[in-house]
C-alpha cells in the first residue's frame, strides 16, 4: 500500500499581542513564530481520482540521466533550493527527537494586511509554495533513504519576520523552519529505533551481492529479499519499514520490500529508485545501457506456492507479466511519485522492453556495447563460445554472420551489430571520441587502467592504440607521443 497525506492547513497568525503601531519605515524588524503543525504519513488514503490520474503521466515522459549506467538518480536533484535545504538538514540530523532548525536559502515574502480581527493571513500561493518545498524535502527524504525509516511522522513550526510597511499593511518573510521528528509508529522510543536501524544496516551488509554481472547481482539481491521475507497480512506498524525485511520475523508489505531492495543496490553500488502508484511500492534499478527497468519483489514472491517468480524482474512498462494476468507492467503499476498532497515526485522514465542480458563467458574475449547494440569479437572466437543466453531465451546468428539476435517464446526481442576487429588491429586513439587524439584521450586510457574510468567496447577498441588487446599505460604513452608528433597511429 501507498503512503499518502490527507490534511487541511490554514495558516492564519493571531498577532493581537505584537506591539505593531510604529511609523511604517522605521519599524525595526520584528520576529514571531506561526502555528505548529504535525504530519504524519497516512498509508491508507490514496489521492483523489482526478489528481492521480494527472499525476499518471509522470514517470512516464521525463527521462532523467540515463545516459551513464553508474549515475545514480536522486528524487533530491528535482528539489528546489528551500527543498534542498529542509532535506539535509533531516538527513543529517543525529539527535533524533530534537528541533532541527532550517534556515530557508530563499524566504517566501509576502504583503499582506490586517484584518478587523487583528489576524494576518497568508496568501495561498505562499503556502502552496512553501508546502511543495516541504514535502519535496520529505518525499525525497523517504525515498532516497529508506535505511532513515523514522522519517515517518513530523511536526513544524516555521519562524516570520516582518516590518510594517504603512498603516495596516506588512511585508512579511518566512525564514526558518523548525522541524521535529516523531518516534515512527510501532516504536515506544528513539532508543529502540536506534537500535532496529544498527541491527538492520548489519544485516544488510551481510548480504552478499553475487555474480560477475549487474543481472547476477540484482538477482541475488531480488531472491534473497524474496526468500527472507514473508507478506505480512496483518500490517503491523513495522512491515512499512525496511527493518520488516532484515529484523525476525521477517514479515512485510510492500514498502517493506521495496525499500529494503533498495539499502541492498546502495550496498552494491547499482543505481536504484523507489517507485510509486496510489497503493502499491516496487522499484526502478539502472542497467549497463543506461535505460531503467522495473522490479517488483513484493509481487515475485509468491508465499503461497513457496516461490520465487520473475514476471516483474527488470522488465520494462510495456512487458506482459507470464503467469498472472497478461497485463503490461505499466497498466498494473500506474506510478503517481505522490505520498503526499502537495507535492509530486518524478522519476526516469522505464524502457519500454524488459532487460534480456546475453552473458559473457568468463574466458571470453569479447565485448558488448549495450547501448550501441554492438558486439565486439576476436581473432576466430565464435558467438557460442562468447555468449550463454538468458533463462528463457535463445540467441541465434545471422547466415552471414553480421547480427546477432536474442529470442523469447519464438520473437527476436534484441539485435546487436557483430563487429570483428583485425587481428591484432590498432586502436585510433580518439578515446573520447571528440576526432582529436590528445593529452585528455591518455588520460582516460591511465584512469581505466588504474580502475576508476570504465569505457565502453567501441571505446576499448579506440584506446587499445597498441593491438595487444589490453588498455593500459602503454597505449597511454603511445597515444602522448602521438598527440606529440613523435607517433603515427593507426587511422
């Protein structure tokens, strides 16, 4: 189920105390404190109709830095600088229960008037502005750090400063914001969450994210949540924490296993988001070609039949589940990105198709470019000694042997381009591929060989300037004396 906020907010400020009546340019700045106001992340009430189904569209149009298989995603990179601000200082926060005390980067400003009452009231936009600040800072807070499960219920109070301006009229500033946390439901003290959250990160870092591959490990990660973990029908206050996953009895619901598949891809350095619709969690997990692919564990583990399943396995938002009902993954998992009223996440947009990897043998010495669709073989290696399908699927060879093509249930759902370099060919040095061969091509070629720059196989191909079929500092100093003149490569 999905974590939604329903409240009704009314900012009015009852200033018949302040000593408001001075000349209106010399009243010095003054300082008064608004209402406080308490919030709690409600896991029952979806938004209205009208609202998720314009929120439907998210999700689906942006694409967000898909371009780099390694960047991760950060629903905090969409925040404004307020939104920012309120987010690092929560995240950050150590003294858990105590006031943590915001300053706004960019005060909300506003005149307003006086009314017959003796009441200020502040403009709608300024509070739908400061609202959206406020819960971006803690929708993205939720979904960054599913490991800070206490980021669950909260109060506030925010902190106005004002000057007259004339007569009954104030120019006001909303500068600060005071926020306190609230022990989580299921919790009788800070203490014991302290205590759930350094057991929790110690199991987490017990698991071991196998295989030589981001699909092996993914699915080391996704069969483990899987297996450890039974639905919890009951929905105890702590299955909507990650701890449900780790900490016995091991029973969850959806956000349990959603947020607990991400702390394991944090774990393992793979690029992962948490994914939502009006009642329901799973997860987008970045692959090699840079594209995003859905995974929702929940639904694969299947208790009744003791089982794991794959139907929602990195598969993309047009992917048919197999042994359900035939529905596509987006019409069964409608994203919204909203758990709160006034503010709404967006996140990369899925591949349209699932991820179906080829794996390399391990003695291989081929190459795959997966965003360029390309594939890179040596010397006389054929196809079938460089590759091993995926379960379920066939790869197949062109006659001529320019293609290769992976199947599923008979249909080719994958080509790649079959590229064979000469024995022994040269690369161009052009690494970065800007048509200069230059100080900043060696460069690249050094921080690959010293493990902190990883190229693609057309690039590989472009710095191995040497033809032994390594990069290294060789091909480095090669690619040097040519940008110097004192080297011909090849073209």
């Amino acid at each position: 189920m999905k974590k939604t906020i329903s409240i009704l907010l009314t900012f009015v400020l009852l200033c018949s105390t302040l000593c408001i009546g001075a000349s209106a340019l010399d009243t010095p700045k003054l300082q008064i404190r608004g209402e406080q106001h308490t919030y709690s992340i409600d896991r029952s009430n979806p938004p209205p109709a009208a609202e998720a189904a314009r929120q439907a569209v998210f999700g689906q149009k942006v694409n967000l830095y898909a371009e780099d298989p390694n960047t991760p995603f950060t629903y905090y990179s969409n925040l404004d600088a307020n939104g920012k601000a309120m987010y690092n200082a929560v995240v950050s926060a150590t003294a858990l229960g105590n006031v943590i005390s915001v300053t706004l980067p960019e005060p909300y400003t506003f005149v307003t008037t006086m009314d017959a009452a003796g009441n200020f009231e502040i403009p709608d936009a300024i509070i739908d502005a400061y609202l959206e600040s406020l819960f971006g800072a803690f929708t993205a807070a939720v979904f960054d750090h599913p490991e800070q499960f206490w980021i669950n219920s909260f109060g506030t109070e925010e902190l106005f400063s004002y000057v007259q301006v004339s007569g009954n009229t104030y120019r006001f500033a909303i500068e600060q914001v005071d926020i306190t946390l609230s022990v989580p439901p299921g919790y009788a003290s800070w203490t014991a969450v302290k205590q759930d959250y350094t057991a929790m990160m110690n199991a987490a870092k017990a698991v071991v994210s196998e295989g030589a591959t981001r699909f092996d490990k993914l699915k080391t990660l996704h069969d483990w949540v899987a297996q450890a973990t039974t639905y919890d029908n009951d929905f105890k206050d702590s299955a909507y924490y990650a701890t449900s996953v780790f900490l016995a009895p091991h029973q969850s619901v959806c956000e349990g296993y959603s947020e607990a598949f991400k702390i394991l891809c944090d774990l393992a350095g793979i690029p992962c988001i948490i994914a939502v619709s009006s009642d329901h969690e799973w997860n987008h997990v970045k692959m090699e070609d840079g594209k995003w692919y859905a995974v929702d564990v929940t639904w694969d583990d299947q208790d009744t039949y003791n089982e794991v399943d794959y139907d929602f396995f990195l598969v993309g938002s047009q992917t048919k589940d197999v042994h359900f009902d035939g529905n596509t993954f987006a019409s069964e998992h409608p994203y919204t990105g909203n758990i709160f009223s006034g503010y709404t996440a967006t996140c990369p947009a899925l591949s349209s198709t699932a991820y179906l990897p080829m794996f390399l043998n391990s003695n291989s010495g081929a190459l795959v470019d997966k965003a360029a669709k390309t594939v890179y073989l040596y010397d006389d290696e054929t196809v079938d000694h460089a590759f091993v399908a995926a379960p379920g699927t066939s790869i197949r060879t062109s006659a001529d042997g320019k293609t290769i093509s992976v199947i599923k249930s008979g249909v080719t759902v994958d080509t790649y381009t079959v590229v064979r370099p000469a024995a022994g060919a040269a690369g161009s040095g052009d690494v970065n591929g800007d048509g200069r061969v230059n100080a900043t091509d060696a460069r690249w070629v050094l921080q690959v060989s010293s493990g902190m720059r990883t190229l693609t196989a057309e690039q590989r191909v472009c710095a191995d300037v040497n033809g032994d079929g390594r990069v290294n500092a060789t091909d480095a100093r090669w690619i040097l004396q040519a940008a110097s003149g004192a080297r011909v490569l090849a073209a």
